[in-house]
C-alpha cells in the first residue's frame, strides 16, 4: 500500500499582480525590476498580470491601490503590498517571503 501524497496545488505557487500607470518611468521601471527578480528567484512558479490603472480601473479600485507602481503578492501567504519602482530588490524579496540575496564581498 503506497502512502498518499499532498494534492499538488493548481496552478502557480506565486500569484503577483503589479498596478502601474501607462508606459512612465517609474512604472516601466517597476516592470523591469520584478521581472527580473521573478526570473532570477521563481522560475516557473509565478504568475504575474500586469494591470495599467489608466485602462481598468475598476480593478485598481477593487484593491484599493492609491498609488503606483504597486505590487499585490496574492498568494502564498497572506496578500502584500508593495509601492514603489521595486529597485529595493532585498525589500521585493522580503515582501515575496524568499531570502535576501547574500551580500558580494
């Protein structure tokens, strides 16, 4: 008789949505930055939508975003915000409950 196994959840493990405003600097900025910090740490395991407040601001409103650039990890753990073009990339990774990178010497 073989043990029984954890379902495995459905679909990615982080869900992350990031609120911008057009094609500004700050907001491209942010882009970038999480996008790299994404590939560099969660590889395959992410999901992120892109939302520009400018064209769906019914969502910017359901989450009660005030300003922008800003960051909503959904999941896993309990929901986060972070403000800002993300360049704080040891304050990102704190936010998404992954270790902070060790420091170059």
């Amino acid at each position: 008789m073989e043990a029984e196994q954890a379902p495995e959840p459905e679909g990615p493990e982080y869900v992350l949505h990031l609120f911008i405003t057009g094609a500004t600097p700050n907001s491209t900025r942010a882009v970038r930055n999480l996008k790299d910090i994404c590939e560099a740490h969660l590889k395959g395991r992410y999901e992120l939508l892109i939302i520009d407040i400018y064209q769906q601001p019914e969502l910017a409103q359901q989450e009660q975003i005030v300003a922008a650039p800003t960051l909503v990890k959904k999941r896993p753990g309990l929901k986060r915000w972070l403000v800002g073009d993300l360049s704080d990339r040891d304050r990102v990774l704190k936010v998404l409950g992954l270790p902070p990178l060790p420091a170059a010497e």
